[in-house]
C-alpha cells in the first residue's frame, strides 16, 4: 500500500478535529506526559500522529523552552521532550515490527522530530517523518542522528511571510544553537486577510492541508 503526504496529512486534520474513530489507538494526554497522538494501522505500516497545542497545558510545554541534555539525543527543548520516552515505549509494544511514519503539527511536529531521533536509536527507525510549522526542537546532535531518514517537514509560505512558528526557540549560535534537523519545504496557503493571528496566520493546519494540495503528491514512504 502507498499514501502521499497529502492523504497522512488528513489524519492530523482528524486528530484535531477529534474524530478518533479514524484511528486503531488514542491517546488523550491525561496521564504523566500530557501528550496526545493517535495510531492508524494502514495496510503494512501504521501513522503514529501527534497534535498540536490545543489545552493550557500544551501551551505551557512550547514555552518551556529550558535547554536539557539527554544521553540519546544531546540537547534538546525541555518542554517539546517531556513525554517522548515514555511514549517511545508506549508505541514500541504496539508496532511489532511493522514500519511506521510519524506526522505532527506545531508542537505535534516538534515532537515528533524527536520521537524520531528516540526511536532511531532504539534502533527501530521510522520509515518516513511528515511534519508541519515545526518550531526547533534541538541542537545539531539531533540532526546526524536522524540524518538517514526519509523526512520532510514543511513551512507555509508567500511573498509577504511565512510560518513564525517555524521561527523558534531562536537560533543562537555557540550559545543555544537549535536547528531544524533537516531543511524546511515551503508549500503556499495564504492565509485570509480578515485572519487576526498576526505572525501566527499562517500557521493554521488547515492552510498546511490547503497547500500541499497544490502540489506534486509524494509518497510519504518509499
């Protein structure tokens, strides 16, 4: 079975809007590790998608930008990691060898980048990443970790601007040096004029979805 980036992404769509009986597992985020994510089971791999910030406490983690050394992945953003090694272990017993991709938005990409950088050390490797208005969620020890992935992560774009949330934490060199792990892909949905977010107006996923219809569909796995 195939699916390009356009159709996984309707599955990020889904979780936002709640219908989780699109997917084979949910969970809500109400335990330790406030993370929600949903696992579809597709032919022979499975989506493991990660929402966006939609609770106070979600908020709470993209603001808790305190720089922590991990063994796996070296530094990283405090907030965007907390939860990824216990979902990692979550998820490892729902696999069973299959192969799976990992999509999110927002906060959902950010973690998503490193559940893949976790789970490729632990030696069960995604077979295609997929994320959306990704902030930076660690230093450049991440990025040679995850290097030999199949990975794209988009931006929504115009003339006029483009997704600020792709814009932080800031990159400070030498003192908090976050990266994007691999190069960010523009697609273009331009956000309405009437749209009072501000920076943050192009960062709807919905603009996201809108936008890689106008393109080329890929495959999110090879």
């Amino acid at each position: 079975m195939t699916i390009t980036d356009l159709e996984a992404a309707g599955f990020v769509e889904l979780l936002y809007d709640g219908n989780v009986g699109g997917f084979d597992h949910i969970d809500t985020g109400e335990g330790d590790d406030g993370v929600y994510w949903g696992l579809k089971r597709l032919g022979d791999f499975d989506l493991v998608v990660l929402r966006g910030s939609t609770t106070a406490l979600d908020w709470e983690r993209d603001f808790e930008s305190v720089v922590v050394s991990t063994p796996e992945l070296g530094a990283v953003h405090r907030g965007f990691f907390i939860g990824m090694r216990q979902l990692l272990g979550e998820l490892r017993g729902m696999l069973e060898g299959r192969r799976f991709i990992i999509l999110g938005h927002s906060l959902g990409a950010a973690r998503g980048a490193l559940l893949a950088g976790l789970a490729t050390v632990a030696g069960i490797p995604p077979a295609g990443v997929l994320l959306f208005g990704e902030p930076r969620p660690g230093f450049e020890r991440l990025a040679q970790i995850v290097a030999p992935l199949t990975w794209r992560s988009y931006r929504n774009a115009d003339i006029n601007g483009h997704d600020a949330v792709t814009d932080v934490p800031a990159h400070v060199p030498l003192v908090f040096p976050f990266v994007h792990p691999k190069p960010l892909i523009d697609v273009c949905c331009s956000p309405p004029d009437s749209d009072d977010w501000g920076p943050f107006r192009y960062h709807h996923f919905a603009l996201y979805h809108y936008g890689l219809s106008r393109v080329d569909p890929m495959p999110a796995v090879e």
